[in-house]
C-alpha cells in the first residue's frame, strides 16, 4: 500500500503544465444553435517561460489574433498571459521613402492565473481560478492525457456595445476541448478477436444456474411438503 502511494506521489511530481503546454494544438467548441467553432495555439519554451500565438478561424481566415506568454512560478502553477496582436501597419505609398510605421505591442495582461493538481491517482490534473478580463467568471483548465485538455470560462458578465456591462442572471458557460496537433486518436476496443462460449454466454450461464437451482430447491421443498402430509394420513 506504501509502495502504490509513493509511486503515486511520484508520477504526480513529475508532471508538468510547461511540458504539457508546448506544441501545437487544435480547438473547438460547440454551441447550441451555431457552427462549431476552431481555434489554433502554438507554444514554444523560451527560456522558463512559453511564448506564441492564438488565433480562431471562420470562412475569412484567422481573427481574433493573440499574443500569449505563460509564465511559472513552478511546474504547476503560473499566470497565462494575452495580448492583442498588432495590425500590420499600412504600407506608405510608392514614392515616399519613409519605411512602414511599426505597430506597437500592447502590454501583456493576465487573463487567468493556474495551479494544477493531480486527480484520480493523476489520470487528470486540475486547475481552477478566476478570469481577470471585463467578463470576470470562473476558469477551469483540465488536461485528461498527453494529448488533451478542456477549457471552460463561466463569466460573470455579458459586454455589449449598447448595453455596456452586465451581471444579471445566469450565463451560458464557453468551453473549448483541445487536441495536440498530430496526435493520433485512441483506437477503440478490438472486439475482432473470438471469444469463448464462456465470454459470450458467460451472464446466460450464471443466471441459468442460479434459475435451475431455484427450480431444484422449490420442487424438493414440495416433495418434502408432500412427504409430511403422507405421513400424517397414515398417523
């Protein structure tokens, strides 16, 4: 029982969010009435930190382009920045000599802050905090294996250019499941190999035994009911 517990422990030290996190992965969320939704996050280590992109896609192309950087405190637990990427600056005419004017890089902001930990014996590893964008709400970062992880945002507030900011009544949560780029899918049971009468028909048997013991004993209790009122005719 020690032995299991420490190997536990130890699987549970070894993982890390940083080495998780890096590479290439594919999004999607589905919502209720609209088209599936795709989205796109690219991380390499730099240093201790991991740095790149995130952008969506819809018929035109990529939007809602991002600048990410992740930063940690330790393997587990850090802060995940954003910030919007830049719009290329517009090309000056033919004739000037003057080079494109450089957009500037808005400061990276702290969208979430993370601190995983280990669950069912470190099959999951589990992080929930607070969004600290306008919407506000709750965030939980799940990863499920190498190859997988589910976002889920529940805000607190509904923005709108009309309506500004607001807070009443329940929202409907965002939640983005993700797949590494390239990762190969889990392939199913293989049912194709031949199974024994026993596999098959195993629950039949057991049921039938149990329904032909039942039969057995209910006709010798009425043997032996029988028996007794024989015996008290010839008393």
């Amino acid at each position: 029982m020690m032995l299991a517990l420490a190997i536990a422990v130890a699987a549970d030290d070894s993982w890390s969010f940083r080495d998780f996190l890096a590479g290439e992965w594919e999004l999607e969320r589905h919502t209720p009435g609209q088209k599936p939704e795709h989205a796109h996050y690219s991380f390499q280590l730099v240093g201790g930190t991991l740095e790149g992109a995130y952008y969506e896609v819809d018929d035109n192309g990529k939007t809602s382009e991002m600048v990410v950087r992740v930063l940690f405190d330790d393997a587990k637990s850090g802060q995940f920045q954003l910030s919007r990427k830049p719009v290329p600056a517009t090309p000056e005419p033919a004739d000037s000599d003057e080079p494109p004017e450089p957009q500037p890089l808005e400061s990276l902001k702290t969208a979430f802050e993370f601190d995983f930990h280990a669950q069912n014996g470190g099959r999951f590893h589990l992080s929930d905090s607070q969004w600290k964008g306008k919407k506000g709400g709750a965030v939980q970062f799940l990863c499920s294996d190498e190859d997988s992880f589910v976002f889920l945002h529940a805000p607190a507030c509904v923005l709108s250019e009309s309506e500004g900011r607001s807070c009443t009544g329940p929202l409907q949560p965002s939640a983005w499941t993700a797949s590494r780029q390239g990762a190969s899918r889990r392939k199913p049971a293989d049912d194709s190999k031949p199974r024994s009468l026993l596999q098959r028909y195993g629950w039949y048997v057991f049921f039938g035994i149990l329904y032909f013991g039942y039969q057995v004993a209910k006709e010798k209790a009425a043997e032996a009911a029988a028996g007794m009122k024989v015996g008290k005719k010839q008393r």
